[in-house]
C-alpha cells in the first residue's frame, strides 16, 4: 500500500496524468490483501473447533470479492485507457472506452448481487489451508469453474494492458499472464487468493514503469 501510494506520487510528479490510475494499482492490491488477512482472521486461521467470526466473515469475504469480480475489471481497462488517451490511435481509445464500459456492467453484475445478499457468499478453509469462496449462483459458477468464463474475466484483465505501445506496460500484461499460469498449475483450487497474490507481488513493476528515465524527463 505504501508503494502504490509513492507510485502515484512519482507518476504526479512526472506530469503524467494518463499513468496515475496504474500507478495506483498495488495500493488497491494491498487492500486487498489486507482484506482477505481479515477473512482469514474470521475463518479462526483454520483451527479446528473454531467457529466463523460473525458478520466479520461475511463482510470482508463480500469485500475481498469486489476487488476479485468487480474492482479490476473496472481499474485495468480504464488504467489502459488512461495511458492510450495520450499515445494511442482514435479507434485504439475507442475499443478501450467500450472494454471499459462493458467491463463496468460486468464487474457490477458479478458484485451487487453478493452486496446485496451477503450469505451467498461461504468462505471455507479447506485440506492445505486454502481459502476457498464458495458463491450459490449459477452466473458465479460460470466464472469461477467454466473454462469459457475464466478465459473471458482473464482476457478482459490482460488484453488492455497488452494493447498499448508502452512496451513496459505490454511487459506488466505478460507478467500477470505468467501468473495465471503459476497459480492454475499450483493453486487452482484457491485460485481467486493465490493469483491476486501473485499479482500483489508484481505489481512492484509498476513502480519501475513510472519511475523510468522517460517518464522523469516528461
């Protein structure tokens, strides 16, 4: 959180406005994590005979999952927008504006429904002590278990960044690949937990995007 937050300081200082809403991007992931440190204080770390803290449980585990459905789905494509609204084509800006949009009544779509009725939501511990957030719902399944509907919420998360000419940012997009990769091969079961880890953690590229030579002599 400290690092997105002097991030977004080094991008404001360059006078790079289209860079500041990527530059804010491991903030939020801190957040996030934050969050799910707090559904997992809730869920009793896992001991046995230990009963769920509630509401605490429910209301980050709602939480944790509007990052997970909704947040990025919205941040990514409006952070690649941003940037294309200084170095990008006309009809480059228009595809971003409509993944953009398109995005927000998705990512919307996934959430209000969990905010709306919080019990759907059944965060669970499972063998090897991995968060699991189980949601009743036929549209969520399709997401979270659906090949179809993984690739769909994965490609609106990478395609933006990878559209645009910053070869940094191209760079950041293939990263977050990279660990979809490493979580499907390692954690699949928990995969929500483990990929926005992962991406937590790469998000210090960031950092090197908004920092480089090029965007200190802007």
């Amino acid at each position: 959180m400290p690092l997105g937050l002097y991030t977004h300081h080094l991008a404001a200082e360059a006078k790079r406005p289209g860079y500041r809403p990527l530059a804010l991007v491991p903030f939020f992931f801190g957040v996030q994590q934050l969050i799910e440190g707090m559904v997992w204080t809730g869920l009793g770390h896992g001991a046995e005979g230990v009963a769920p803290i509630q509401p605490l449980t429910t209301i980050t585990s709602v939480g944790f999952l509007f990052f997970a459905y909704c947040f990025w789905m919205i941040w990514i494509p409006w952070s690649a927008y941003s940037i294309a609204r200084f170095s990008e084509n006309e009809q480059k800006k228009h595809i971003l504006r409509w993944i953009w949009g398109i995005g927000t009544v998705l990512g919307l779509s996934f959430w209000l429904p969990l905010l709306v009725h919080p019990p759907m939501v059944q965060p669970a511990i499972e063998t090897g002590g991995r968060i699991v957030y189980n949601v009743d719902s036929i549209f969520h399944n399709f997401i979270n278990n659906e090949p179809v509907g993984e690739l769909i919420y994965w490609c609106w998360i990478v395609i933006p960044l990878i559209a645009l000419k910053d070869k940094a940012v191209k760079l950041f997009g293939l990263l977050i690949v990279l660990s979809i990769i490493l979580t499907m091969i390692t954690y699949s079961m928990a995969f929500n937990s483990v990929w926005c880890f992962y991406s937590a953690i790469l998000s210090v590229v960031v950092l090197w995007i908004v920092n480089r030579p090029e965007m200190r002599s802007a």
